[in-house]
C-alpha cells in the first residue's frame, strides 16, 4: 500500500500538469492571418497580406506567407486636375506603379503570453524573402481621350486624371528583389480561434536595379526602406 501511495505522489503533479497544457484555451498549433497594411512608402492603404504559421515549440512558430504592396516614391504627391471640368487628381512626377509581391518565410516568436480572456499577446515576427516587381507605365488621361505619362504632360497637354493601372498592363515588366521584414504583433483576442490585433515594424526591400518611378533627371532607387502598421484578423486551431 506504501508503494501505491509514493507511486501516486510521483505520477499525480505530471498528469495534472499534462492535463493543465491541454485545457489552456491559448493553447494552439496553427495560425492564419489577414491583415491590410500601411507603409511610409505606400498610399493610405499600401497593401495586404496572408501569413500562416505552425508551432515549432512552445514559444517558435515557423511562418510562410504572401504580402502584396504598392510601393511609391517620395517625390510623388497627389494634385487635383488642371482641367476645369474635372474633380479628379493624379500624381505630380509620377512615371512608374510598382507593385511588390513579397513571398515571406520566417520565425513568430511569442515574447508575452497573455492571460486567460484578458491581457495582451505580444510576438516578434521576422520573416524575409524573394520579391516579384511587378512595373508598368502610370498614365494619364489627357483631354481628347490620349494617353500620356507624366513628361509627356510636361510637354502642355491638358489632363483629366490618371488612366487607372490596368492601362498600362501590356506594357509591364518584372524586376526580381528581395526583402526581409521585422515587426512587433500585438493580439487582443479573447477567444483562442479568433486573432484581432496590430502589427508595427521596418521592412527593408532591394531590387536587382534601379526602379525608374519618377521622370529621368530625378533620384530613383533600387532600395526601398519603409516603417509600416498593419491591422490585423485572423483564426487559429
């Protein structure tokens, strides 16, 4: 009977503890998030995003996924149209779109895990990878129906407004980059299949050459550095 009893006291404290870790309603495997993103080099929304992660560890999670962006120079700012009958606006000094689909893979690490129903979670996220440059011609609509970029409108014609992207698109090229991210994620969730939080952090993202957004006369990059804050939703199991 002694020797049930020191072999119950022995076994008593891990199955309490096993059973402890399998009801913690934080307790997850993996993640799915969407989120929408704004950047220093982006517009009033620069782009989204989707990232999955899957639990390495108690505190890693490795991390794939695809963020889709609008990156633009500093130069460019917004102006109304020139024209009287129009309420449009265009980018003064604009000549190129560049859209970055940023293929990401990295590390979700959980910093701070937050209490039952309440607290916050805080990770660090540090991902990196491969970026398609997807350029094309920024154009604009000029009285008369033409099409003509920012130079040409230099030369005196009348603009109406920006002709939309997709009409430049049989005019686009690829330009291969890479980019590596770091941020700091905030979740507030209270429920362990749902994610709402925010994201903070730098991204840096070079490209094989440089990128010509702005006329020819005028600085262009081939690296673009950016602060960004996303929002951000998502679920888990």
């Amino acid at each position: 009977m002694k020797r049930i009893f020191i072999l119950f006291l022995l076994i008593f404290p891990f199955t309490f503890e096993v059973k402890s870790q399998k009801d913690d309603p934080f307790e997850y495997g993996q993640e799915f998030l969407f989120g929408v993103t704004k950047a220093t080099n982006g517009g009033l929304f620069s782009g989204g995003f989707f990232r999955y992660s899957a639990k390495k560890s108690d505190r890693i999670f490795q991390t794939y996924g695809i963020e889709i962006a609008n990156v633009r120079h500093p130069q460019e700012r917004r102006v109304p149209s020139p024209t009287f009958f129009s309420s449009s606006s265009f980018y003064e000094g604009k000549e190129k779109y560049l859209i970055s689909t940023r293929l990401m893979y990295g590390y979700d690490l959980l910093l701070f895990k937050k209490a039952e129903q309440k607290g916050v979670q805080i990770n660090g996220v540090f991902t990196g990878g491969p970026t398609l440059g997807f350029v094309s011609p920024y154009l604009l609509r000029a009285e008369g129906g033409s099409l003509v970029t920012y130079s040409q409108y230099l030369n005196g014609s009348s603009i109406i407004g920006p002709a939309g992207y997709f009409s430049g698109i049989d005019q686009m090229e690829v330009v291969m980059g890479a980019h590596i991210r770091a941020s700091l994620l905030f979740e507030f969730g209270t429920f362990k299949s749902k994610v709402t939080g925010f994201e903070v952090g730098f991204l840096g993202e070079i490209f094989s050459r440089e990128i010509q957004l702005v006329p020819l006369g005028t600085k262009n990059y081939n690296f673009y550095p950016a602060a960004f804050v996303s929002i951000l939703f998502g679920s888990r199991k």
